[in-house]
C-alpha cells in the first residue's frame, strides 16, 4: 500500500483545521529537531576547534615568557635590599613602608610634606 506523496497531501487538505494544525505541528517539530541536531553538530565541531587553538596558543605564550622566578610581595618586604631611585634615599622596605603609614602630623614640618617637592615659582 504505498501511497503517493502529493495524494497523502490532498487528503490532509481534506481534513478539518484542526487536523491539519497537528499535522502542522507535527512536521514543524519534526523540522525544527533536524535543525537543532546539526546545529549542535557544529557547535560541537567549533568547539572542539577553539579548544585545540586555545591549546596551541597557550603553549606558544608559555615559550615566550621568561624563566626568570617572579618574587612575592612578602619576599621583597623581608629582603634588607634598599628601595629608592638615588644612594642618598635608600631606606629598606620595612623603613619605606612605616615613612608612608606614618600620621599626617608626623610628616609635616612646618605646614609642609618632607617628601613633598617644592613649589615652583611663579615666572615675572
């Protein structure tokens, strides 16, 4: 009993409406689950693509990074190495560090920061 495509399509026309909106229904999951099963292929496929490029980019930075061993914040603290641009205001960390978490009042003399620098003067 085979049954011919554009005779299966009259007899639904046939049919009352609400019988032709299942059929509607029908084929419209139908359609939508074919859609939606390749589209998971690709987005599968991409990415398993990113994935193998994030690798392969990961390695390549990894070779251009120095081996030199960064040192923590506590390494550099308890090291007695002096901080400061010039000889003459070495101070060692802990030294640096207690000069800027001292009061307000303590650092000023006479109404002005002593690590402040000077004001210029104005040109005549």
């Amino acid at each position: 009993m085979k049954i011919d495509v554009w005779e299966k399509i009259e007899w639904v026309r046939a049919q009352p409406e609400h019988i032709r909106m299942r059929y509607v229904f029908i084929c419209l999951t139908v359609s939508m689950i074919f859609v939606i099963g390749v589209w998971l292929l690709s987005l599968k496929e991409s990415f398993q693509n990113i994935s193998r490029d994030v690798s392969s980019t990961a390695e390549k930075g990894k070779e251009q990074l120095p081996d030199v061993k960064i040192p923590s914040l506590n390494n550099l603290l308890e090291q007695s190495a002096p901080l400061g641009a010039n000889k003459k205001d070495e101070k060692t960390g802990q030294e640096y560090f207690e000069g800027q978490f001292r009061p307000q009042s303590a650092r000023t003399e006479n109404g002005v920061e002593d690590n402040a620098p000077e004001a210029p003067t104005p040109a005549p």
